[in-house]
C-alpha cells in the first residue's frame, strides 16, 4: 500500500472502491458489479491496470462476490495473514499497487481446489 498515493486516489476512485481497495474493506454480497457476469474477458486492478484475473477461471461460487480459482499468473497477485474479526484468513492485493482485492479460501473447485473471493470494485473488466 506504500506505493499508493491516498490523495490522488481519493479523486480517481468512487468512495465504494477507496473503501474496498484502501480501506481493505468488503462490499455487501450480491450488490457488486460482477459476481453474476459471464462474458469472456479479464479483470484486472481498478487502481493500476495490472491484469488479475481471466473469466474462464470464474465460477459460481454461491457467495455473490466474483469467484475465481486461480490469478491469471500467480504473481500478479500477493497474499498476506490476516487476523481481522477474530478470524485467520488469507488476504489477497494486487502485486503491482498493494490494493486491496478479497481473501482465498480453500474450499474451491479443480483444479486448484482454491477459491479467490474477490470484490467487483477492485476490479475493472475487459471484454475479451
Ligand atoms: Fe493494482
């Protein structure tokens, strides 16, 4: 999150999103923009640009955030502990700004058996 400059960003991104992505929060299932999307594409970070994740590792996961099993390449995203809410999850930013994206968990499908469970307004989607 060092790289990132709060200010600037509180002019670019709507308050939902610098929530999200700054505020490391979580937006209310089934209100995002993507978790029923279907179209071919990528999404990528809503702060940098930097490509996340491909529509054919999405999956309907049932939580009404968007869903993925895999990051399009494993180091465009970095995941850190988090204790948060007395819980130990796996948080996940994006690699390239440190924005905040979602946790994954490991209850998904094949062939990762992972479940990247990722807020629409982290996100930007390119139609592919
Ligand atoms: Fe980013």
């Amino acid at each position: 999150m060092e790289k990132l400059d709060k200010a600037k960003l509180r002019q670019q991104l709507t308050r939902l999103q610098y929530d999200i992505c700054i505020n490391k929060g979580t937006e209310r299932p089934f209100t995002g923009e993507y978790w029923d999307n279907h179209e071919p594409g990528v999404y990528v970070c809503v702060v940098c640009g930097n490509e996340l994740f491909a529509s054919k590792t999405k999956f309907d996961s049932g939580t009404g955030w968007p869903s993925f099993w895999e990051p399009i390449q494993k180091q465009n995203v970095q995941e850190k502990e988090d204790r948060t809410l007395f819980m130990r999850r796996t948080e996940v930013e994006c690699a390239n700004c440190g924005s905040h994206l979602g946790h994954v968990f490991e209850d998904g499908p094949e062939p990762t058996g992972l479940r990247y469970c990722i807020n629409s307004a982290s996100l930007k989607f390119r139609h592919g």
